[in-house]
C-alpha cells in the first residue's frame, strides 16, 4: 500500500511539472515529462513496482549471504581452482602437441602428406617410369617428344604460359 502512494505521489508531481514546462509553451518536452511522469503509477497499477522491491529484497539477502557464509567462499575457491586446472592443461597441452607429433611422425604413424619429410619439393603423385610415353592430347602442344623421364616436373605448363607472354610482348 505504502508504495502505490509513493508512486502515486511521484506521478502528480511529476505531471504538476508537465504542466509548468506546457504553461511556458514548451508543449514538446511537457510532454516527455508527462510520459515520464505516468510510468510510477503504471508500475503501481500492474504489480512491477512490488515485484521490483521483492527483487532489490532478495538480491540484498543473496548479496549478504554471499559476504558472510563461508561455504560460498569456499565454492568460489573450488571453481578458481578448477579455472586454474583447465588453463594449465591447455599450456601442457600445447607445448607437448608438437613433440608428439614429431614423436608420431619418426614412428610412421602419422598420415604421409603432399611433401615427404626430406624432400625438396612437392610430390606430385607416382611418377610415370621411363620410356613411358604421355598421352596423345599432351605431347603435340609444345612440341617435345612424347617420352619423358622419371616423373612430371610441371614446367612444360610454364613454358606454354611464357611463350604466351613472349608473344604479346609481355
């Protein structure tokens, strides 16, 4: 009951200066008051006002438990330990990731990729064997035989695009 009055009491002074602000012909801001004056006793009328002050009620009591029970510091502790934990395994985790794999890669396990560990340049593939010779669409392009050596080395792709080049003059 108290605090529908309060309410009450703050929307009619609220609106009271709605009317001095109209009365000085400043009908735009009068009104912004007058909206702004209204929202108390709107609370009033649906409950909010009540349910804010239960609210404000229970955040204090959770506030002063939190303070004076030594239980709640204590889980507090647990969770810092248990944030400390995770970050430390993280740090663990990486610095051991590489030796692992280096460790995984000297024993074979690990899948081979593009590039075998002591190569120079890429692999491209199993190599044809020599004197084999290249399909009938490639040989006629640049104008080399149709045999090669060991495997494809991928120039004669960069020779076609120089010639290009040479061509217009690039």
């Amino acid at each position: 009951m108290l605090t529908t009055t309060v309410c009450v009491a703050l929307s009619a002074a609220g609106l009271a200066v709605a009317l001095l602000t109209a009365y000085r012909k400043r009908f735009l801001a009068a009104t912004r008051i007058a909206a702004l004056a209204l929202i108390p006793v709107g609370l009033a009328m649906a409950g909010l006002a009540d349910l804010a002050g239960d609210v404000a009620a229970a955040t204090a009591d959770w506030a002063a438990g939190l303070v004076l029970k030594p239980s709640v510091w204590a889980g507090f502790a647990v969770l810092a330990v248990s944030a400390v934990l995770l970050v430390v395994t993280r740090i663990v985790g990486r610095r051991r990731g590489s030796s692992r794999a280096e460790r995984r890669a000297a024993s074979g396990g690990e899948r081979r990729g593009a590039v075998a560990p002591g190569a120079s340049t890429p692999s491209l593939g199993p190599g044809r064997p020599p004197g084999r010779e290249e399909p009938s669409g490639k040989s006629g392009k640049s104008g080399k035989s149709g045999k090669r050596g060991g495997g494809d080395t991928g120039l004669e792709d960069f020779e076609d695009i120089e010639a290009i080049l040479k061509k217009h003059g690039i």
